[in-house]
C-alpha cells in the first residue's frame, strides 16, 4: 500500500478513534438527564451478549461515564462519545438489535457516534440524528439500515467523518452532502448510487474532503467530455484517497480525476470499463500519485512509455487487462515502485533489463503473460523482493545464478515455461523462501544439494521437467 496516502489518513482516523476508548471516566461524574437517555437507549436494543451489562442503576454502576462504549466531558460531566461499534468474536459480529432510539437526542454535546457492524433489522436512519449538531463523527456501517437516508443529516455542519457503507440505503440525490462544508471523510461504499446522476459534482462541493470511497456503489458514468474541454467543473477539493473500484465507470472519469491531479496519493479503479488505453494526460499529471490500482477494467493497448515519469508510485496493479505491446523499459525509472502486477495480460517481449534499477520492488507478478526471453541477470539487484511470479510465459534460458541474491524472496513461481538447464546451486541463499515452482519447464540435471539449506520451504514443486534423482522428498509438503 502507499505510504504517506495511509499515513494520512491513518493519522486522521486515529485522531477520532483515540478519543473514542470505551469505558473512560471523568471527575465529575455523568449528568442524570443524560444517564436516562442512555438506559431508554439501551431498552429499546436486544443485547444477546451482554454487551451492555455494564449499564445499570445499581450504586456501583450509576455514573454513565464509566459505563462500556461511553466517555464523558472530564470538565462539564456531558456524554461526548459513544462507540457501540460490535465486536468480531469467533468468526462473527456481537452485534446489538432493535431500533436507534431518540432518547439520543438528549445527548445535545455528542461529538462521536459509532454504531457500525450492529443489527437494526432493515429500519431507516433516524431523522433526529440531524439535530446533533455538534456531531463531528458518525458511523453506521455495516448496520443493516435500509430506506432512504434521510436529508436531515445536512444539518450536521460540523461533520468530519460519514460512513454509511454496506447498507441497503436509497439515495435521491446527493445534494444534502453540499452542506457539510467541514466533511474531510466520506464513506458510501457498497451502497446503491444507480440512481445519482450528478455525483461527481455533488464531491466537488465538498471543500475540506480528503477521503472518499464509493466502491461497489453501482455509480451511472459521468457523461463524457472531449479533450481539450478536460474540466467537470472547477474543483478545490483536496481530495487525496480515492476508491471507486467496482462499479461501471468509463473513461469519462479520467478529466473529473484531473481536478484533484495535484493533491491524489491513492487512487482505486479496480474492475471498471475503462476500455482503450491507459491516458498519458490523465495520469502523467498525478505528480503525487503513490498508489493506483486499475486491474480488471477492460484496459486494452500498450502500456506508455510515460509510466516511468510517474516517478512517485510505491504501488501500480495493471492486471487482469488485455494490454498487448511490450513492457517499457522505462518501468526501471520507479524507483520507489514496491508492488508491480502486470500478470493476465497479453505482453510479449523480453522482460527489459532495467528492472533491475528498481530497488524498493518487494512484488513482482508478470505471471499469465507471453513473455519470451530469459531471466535478466539484474534480477539479483532486486535484493527486497519477496514475491516474484513470472509463471506462465515462454520464457528460456536458464534460470540465472543471481536468484541467490533475492536473499528477502519468499515466494518464486517459474512453472510453465520452457526454462532449460540446471536449477542453480545458488537457490540454497535464499533461506527465507517458503513457495518453490519450477513445474512444467525443460530442467535438467540434478536437484542441487544446497536446497536442503532451505529451511523454510513449505512448497516445492518440479514435477513435468528431466530432472534426475527426484525423491518423493521433493514432491510438494
């Protein structure tokens, strides 16, 4: 994953999150109006695990501050926080059930709400939820809420984060977000926004926001525009984590994407309709893009020189496309690159030598291509490489003796090539290395005795080559 696109928002989140423990006290105790809300809150919910056995009315149990998923104002005694989120036990959610009670609304100095993963059984958002207006933080994913949201939430105005993700909500339009003007997260995916004609435009009116995700939201694609006219509207916002993987998008989003080109570290377009080619004006002017993952989206041409100048990517995932061509040569300029897959393509070609150059490479997967060639020697320089897949080509030669040096490598697929030779006695450096497959390939010789030095070896496959000596020792274990 890309750094500082995580980082960013890590530190965010975690800013929130922090602030939200369950179970803190305060010096004063909490206020009796506030303790009622909270125990009318908790009769209308079914609690199969007794998730709220903490709030009661005995003596010892009285002060609410105390009670589990609640903190308080240390200084004014009030109810600020209220993190319900539903643990994950023994492979499920413990999760609470009933109805949101609008007792809640006498928690008037509630910043933090999180009721996410628990069970509300199809019933809608409340409106009344609208009235917190000092709610900095609301979480309801995951919480089994359906029917339209409703448009009271744009009273929220002083909103940081919204996360309505995994619902079965009904979205109109989403012109009620425009009120939220202090929005920096905003969370919708794997709800319905067939529907939403003018999202894209309903984003740029959202001036502080730096994290959106619509994945999976079945998004209609924005009307396309002809370049040079590369604008959906002048936006501000500094948006810098975007997913809006698996939904129908076409290439009309490339000139929406330009107008966040110089804040966007992290952008997700997996399993789109992108169709055609990967767009030089779009991408090549992300001078801070770190990570961009448009796998499964009907790619279908060669893959641009200009890839290289994207100098600041740690991650970049182009498979499962039909890109044909070859691989540029100018990959070696990403220096920073950590994570590569072209693999389920239609690239032919030499694996070009210049991979080497890149040294901050941990995964590499060129597998389900039609690579042809030999292993480049530099292969060796790639000394942080953990994952190296380059099955399913036709490639040749042998396998180079520079593979010890991948002193990291935990995983090494050859299988399915026409590889020749002898497996090199250098394979016994790479202790590390748990997933061995030189399947279905030329080999020939002897198994050298340095893989005994492979201590973590889990899975060796070699069957389907000319080796000699083979013992049931090296079939797979």
């Amino acid at each position: 994953m890309a750094g500082r696109s995580f980082q960013h928002l890590l530190s965010f989140l975690m800013l929130l999150l922090l602030c939200a423990k369950p179970g803190l006290g305060n010096v004063t105790g909490c206020i009796e109006r506030e303790r009622q809300a909270l125990l009318h809150f908790k009769r209308r919910l079914v609690d199969d695990y007794g998730l709220l056995s903490s709030w009661g009315d005995e003596h010892d149990n009285r002060n609410c501050c105390n009670w589990r998923g609640v903190q308080c104002s240390n200084q004014s005694g009030h109810v600020i926080m209220l993190h319900l989120q539903a643990p994950w036990s023994e492979n499920l959610y413990q999760s609470l059930r009933g109805e949101i009670s609008p007792s809640l609304l006498e928690l008037d100095h509630l910043t933090h709400l999180d009721l996410s993963y628990n069970d509300f059984e199809g019933s809608s958002i409340p409106p009344f939820l609208g009235s917190l207006s000092r709610m900095q933080y609301l979480n309801l994913s995951q919480a089994n809420l359906a029917q339209t949201v409703p448009t009271q939430l744009r009273n929220l105005s002083n909103l940081l984060s919204l996360d309505l993700s995994d619902n079965y909500l009904n979205f109109g339009n989403l012109e009620w977000l425009s009120r939220l003007s202090s929005l920096r997260h905003l969370d919708l995916s794997s709800v319905d926004l067939s529907k939403v004609i003018h999202w894209s435009q309903a984003i740029n009116k959202l001036p502080s926001l730096i994290h959106l995700d619509l994945q999976n939201c079945d998004l209609p694609p924005i009307p396309p525009l002809t370049i040079p006219s590369l604008s959906h509207g002048n936006s501000s916002v500094p948006l810098v984590f975007v997913d809006l993987s698996s939904n129908h998008l076409t290439s009309s989003i490339y000139p929406w994407l330009l107008n966040f080109s110089t804040t966007l570290l992290h952008l997700d377009l997996y399993f789109n309709d992108l169709n055609g080619s990967i767009p030089e004006y779009a991408f090549g002017n992300m001078s801070s893009l770190e990570y961009l993952d448009l796998q499964w989206s009907e790619l279908d041409d060669e893959i641009p020189d200009t890839i290289g100048d994207m100098g600041s990517l740690a991650y970049l995932d182009l498979s499962g496309n039909q890109l044909w061509g070859s691989i540029p040569d100018t990959v070696g300029k990403m220096v920073l690159l950590s994570h590569l897959d072209l693999s389920g393509n239609q690239l032919r070609g030499s694996i070009p030598d210049t991979v080497g150059k890149m040294v901050s490479l941990s995964h590499l997967d060129l597998s389900r291509n039609q690579l042809q060639g030999s292993i480049p020697d530099t292969v060796g320089k790639m000394v942080l490489l953990s994952h190296l897949d380059l099955s399913g080509n036709q490639l040749r030669g042998s396998i180079p003796d520079t593979v010890g040096k991948m002193v990291s490598l935990s995983h090494l697929d050859l299988s399915r090539n026409q590889l020749q030779g002898s497996i090199p006695d250098t394979v016994g450096k790479m202790v590390l290395l748990s997933h061995l497959d030189l399947s279905r390939n030329q080999l020939q010789g002897s198994i050298p005795d340095t893989v005994g030095n492979m201590v973590s070896l889990k899975n060796l496959y070699l069957s389907q080559n000319h080796l000699q000596g083979l013992q049931l020792l090296f079939l797979p274990y």
